[in-house]
C-alpha cells in the first residue's frame, strides 16, 4: 500500500516537470489551442467515469459514473475538434500565394 | 500477458502519446501532428479501461459516448469571439465529472467498509477541486457570456466569507479522513465547495478573465490527479498533471503580462478606478479622418498594427486582413504586435487573426516587436487600450503600473482607432491619447477600417 502509494506520487511529479518543460516550449501563438487540446486531455477523467459506469454496483453509482462520462466524452470530443479547427486556420505566407 | 498488464502497456503508449501531442504545439508547422497524437492517446485510455474486468456491462458506458459525442460536436463550432466560454465551460464539465467519480466512490467503498484514511483524504481532494472548479468555471463562463455582469462584484467582508468556506472545507475534509465513516460530512464538503467556487469568481473583473481561465484550466488538471489517486491509476495522475502544469505556467505567463500577482488576481478586485490626472490635457486631443490616415498609411514604409479585443466585437479583423493586403501591396512592411492578454484567454487574439487569413509569421509577440517601435513609421492602434497605455511605465498611481506595455507610442505617428474617450475595461484613462504624435479616428472599428481600405484601394489603382 505504502509502496504503491509511492510510485503514485512518483508519476505525479515526474509528469508535473515533463509538462511544465513541454508546456514552456509550446508557441505563443497557439496558447489558446494549447488550452482546447489540455481540455481534451484532462477529460481523461472519462477513464474513471467509464470504470464506474460499467462496474454497476449501486443504481447510485452507475448514474454519477454515466453523467460524469458524459461529461468528460463532451471535453474530449469537442476539444479534439475545435483545436483542429483552430489550428487550420494557422497558415504561413508561402500557402496563400498561388 | 495478464489483462492488467495489458491495460498498463496500452496506458504507458497512451501517456507518451500525450507527451508527444503538447511537445508538438511547439511550432505551428507540427502543430496539426499534435491532434492527432492526443485523439490516439485518448483512443488507447479509453480502449485500455474498456478491457478492466470489473466492467460487467456497458449499456451506461455507450450511453455517456453518446450523450458526449452529441454535447461536444456542436460545441467545437461556436464562433472564435465564443472560445473563451467554452473553454470555461469545458473546465466545468471537467470538475463535474472529478466531482462525480470522487462522490461514487466515496459512498461505494462506505458500503463495503473499505474506506482508508488514504483513499478518504484523496476524494476530499478530489470533489473539493472538482465541485469548485465546476461553479468556479460556469460563474466564469456566464461573464464572458455576459449573462453574468463582468464587472467584479465585491461586498464587505468578501475575502474573510471565502477564507471560512474554504478553511471550513477542508477542515471537514480533515475530520472526514480521521473517521471516514462519518458520512454525514460529506454532502457538507460538497455544498462547501460549490459555494466557494461561485464566491471566488464573483469578484474577479473582465479583464482578469485570460488569468482565471488558466488558473481554473489548472485546478480541472489538478481533479484529474486526485481521481487518480483514488482509483490508483496511473494514467490519470500522468495525463492530470501535464494539464495542470499547463494551466500553471499559462496563468503564470499572464499573471506577469499584467503585472499581478495570484494572491492579487483572486483576492483583489480589478477595476477600483483612480481618479485621473489626464483630464486636464483633453483640449490636446487630435482627431483625423479616414481620408487623412488612409495618406499617412499609404506613404509609410513600417506599419504596426496593434489589435485589441474592440477590434474582435466590432468584428474588423476581416477588414484588418484586407488592410494588410493594401498596405502591403504599396510596399510597407506590415507586422501585428500581439500582447500576451490580447483578447479573453491566452494567445486568442492570434487566434482571431489567423481566422482572418493574416499569416502567423507576421504576428510578433510583445517582447520581440517592442524594440522595432521607435524606427516604425505608423503603430495603429485598433481596439487596444491599457495594453498601449504609457502610464504604466511611469505612473506609480496608476493602477496598471508595472504592467509590461506595448510601445506604440514610440512609433513615429500614431494612429488610434477608437469608439469615443471611454476609458477602457480597466476604466482607466489613456494618456497615449493626448500625445503630440497621436492621431485618433473616432467611430467604430468595422466602419474605420472600411474606409482606409477604400482610400488605400484607390491608390492601389
């Protein structure tokens, strides 16, 4: 348990310094990209919410687990595609001239 | 290979996928890469979490992709103006479901008597984050809707009321892990951290909007490592903390771009307007028409526009895009200063001007184009107003001094597009306005920019 705990914190903060060193490399440019992709990618609370949906102990349970998939699927499906859009529009004046 | 080991794999692919997909945001050119690494990522969490055994069933698991699906579509096409919103309200959705996950549990191992005080603490963690990142993001995203007034609203006692909720919080929180049976804490802690987030926001003015939606981008992040913590699972404390990192650095990046700390942003409302010392230069105030600054335009070798969110209402960036192309067109080297709190979030003004075709090349960010300003011929100003505001390089009593500024008024002509002399969002007044160098065209931005293209389109002839 103890141990367990332990490399729980371990990925916590080795994840921490690779995002804060990632993150500081991202453009200026695309921070507002940046944001529509993390929102996706904090949506993977679905993994969680998909656990609890499915294990299907208590009525109680089940729908919490459901609306919070729901929830998290929304971030997903919505961030992926709008820092899609976004990113397209991003074009370099070579692309314009025919 | 057991199941499990299986599952680990597939989430060790899916965190380096995720990795991948931020590193590539570095540069425009790789930033489409980005995308698709992050919606594989996501591809093999959810596929690896569909192969756990304790899924008896998953009727309720194909309802909630479906409901999803069908909330998240239309809101990936709001209009650019509305990205800000729903980012706000994605973080929302994001503390809801943490604040789910973490109630579920909480009640399900209190029925089969397996709450420790690890597992109690990390669900205090997490529906405390969750529940007020929820409030704390749909408060925050009806300002920038404007269902909510954006200006901060403050009463006595303001910051003591939302120190004893959050203090309350936790200290329930705290006797909940001593015992973890006393379930009667629970819904305390919950109605707690809903209140708090709604308090929190409530203060916070318009213009601290890019810091907030940063800060609470990072508390969703930070929800996602405590469900992690709860359901031990590794994938979401890795892909949790890349998000909170970002929401981190970004509110660090703007907390700076506007001379503010954290603690100033939550806790001290914007907005209290000084008295100004400008009023009594308002005869020195230059006006000029289109006809005029369409000919200083034209015969400029340097331009530099500087565009604020008045030029996003007024909806001109079009008409900017088609003032690049004339001005560019007669010769003159055309750049965009882009300052970090430009628009409503991080980096939407670049946004905004990439809708507009505007290349990204020519979009320069503070620190790199300020420099260029005193050998620029003409800095026109559209829509921008604190950001150009010259006080906060020497005005000790002005409430944005210190915040880093663009120097449009070095540039050798100024020209400022503007409604009327209302001060701007932070209510303060200009002084750039009144300089002998400065030019203002008075009306709307839209209306403006059209008629300097058609002056410069005449030249063009």
């Amino acid at each position: 348990m103890t141990m367990d705990l332990i490399m729980l914190v371990f990925v916590f903060v080795l994840a921490t310094f690779i995002g804060i060193e990632v993150i500081k490399n991202v453009s200026r440019l695309l921070h507002t990209p940046l944001m529509s992709l993390t929102n996706a990618i904090s949506a993977i609370a679905a993994v969680g919410s998909i656990i609890i949906a499915g294990e299907q102990i208590t009525d109680f349970s089940t729908v919490l687990g459901t609306i919070a998939l729901a929830a998290s699927m929304t971030n997903i499906v919505s961030g992926f595609l709008l820092t899609n859009r976004m990113l397209k529009m991003f074009k370099k004046r070579e692309d314009k001239k025919k | 290979m057991t199941t499990q080991t299986a599952i680990q794999l597939v989430y060790l692919a899916s965190t380096v996928l995720f990795i991948l997909s931020l590193k590539w945001m570095s540069h425009p050119s790789t930033a489409r890469r980005s995308v698709v690494a992050g919606s594989l990522a996501m591809l093999f969490a959810i596929g690896g979490t569909l192969l756990y055994p304790e899924i008896v069933g998953y009727q309720w698991v194909v309802v909630g992709i479906v409901v999803g699906t069908a909330l998240g579509v239309p809101l990936s096409r709001v209009p650019l103006t509305a990205v800000p919103q729903r980012t706000a309200l994605s973080h929302a959705f994001g503390g809801l479901a943490a604040g789910l996950v973490g109630t579920a549990k909480y009640y399900l191992w209190l029925q089969q008597h397996q709450l420790t005080s690890f597992r109690t603490g990390a669900i205090v963690a997490e529906i405390i984050l969750g529940f007020l990142s929820f409030t704390g993001s749909l408060m925050a995203a009806g300002k920038l809707q404007e269902i909510i007034p954006t200006r901060p609203i403050t009463y006595r006692g303001q910051n003591m009321i939302n120190l004893v909720l959050f203090v309350g919080a936790v200290i329930i929180g705290v006797l909940l892990v001593i015992d973890p049976e006393q379930s009667f804490f629970f819904p305390i802690i919950i109605g707690f951290s809903l209140l708090f987030g709604i308090l929190l926001i409530i203060p916070i003015g318009g213009a601290d909007m890019p810091t907030v939606i940063a800060i609470l981008n990072s508390y969703a992040g930070l929800s996602a490592v405590a469900m992690g913590f709860v359901l031990e699972n590794n994938l979401l404390i890795a892909a949790g903390a890349l998000d909170g990192s970002s929401g981190l650095i970004l509110a660090l990046i703007m907390s700076k771009a506007m001379n503010r700390s954290f603690k100033n942003v939550l806790f001290g409302a914007f907005g209290k307007v000084h008295a100004s010392a400008a009023q009594a230069e308002l005869a020195s105030i230059k006006s000029t028409s289109t006809e005029e600054g369409a000919q200083i335009l034209g015969s400029a070798g340097s331009v530099i526009i500087v565009p604020g969110y008045g030029m996003a209402v007024a909806q001109a960036q079009h008409g900017v895009h088609d003032l690049y192309v004339e001005l560019s067109k007669l010769g003159a080297d055309v750049k965009f200063a882009i300052h970090p709190v430009a628009g409503r979030m991080p980096g939407h003004m670049n946004v905004l001007l990439a809708e507009a075709e505007i290349p990204y090349d020519r979009l320069i960010e503070m620190d790199v184009i300020n420099p260029d300003f005193p050998q620029t011929d003409v800095a026109l100003v559209i829509g921008a107003n604190d950001v150009v505001n010259p006080a906060a390089r020497h005005d000790k009593s002005s409430p944005i001094y210190g915040m880093p500024i663009l120097d449009a008024d070095r540039a050798k002509t100024v020209i400022v597009i503007k409604r009327s002399m209302n001060p701007g969002f932070a209510g303060i007044e200009n002084e750039l306005f009144y300089k002998d160098n400065t030019l203002m065209l008075f009306g709307d931005a839209k209306t403006m920019i059209g008629g300097l293209v058609r002056e410069l389109e005449k030249e063009n002839k």
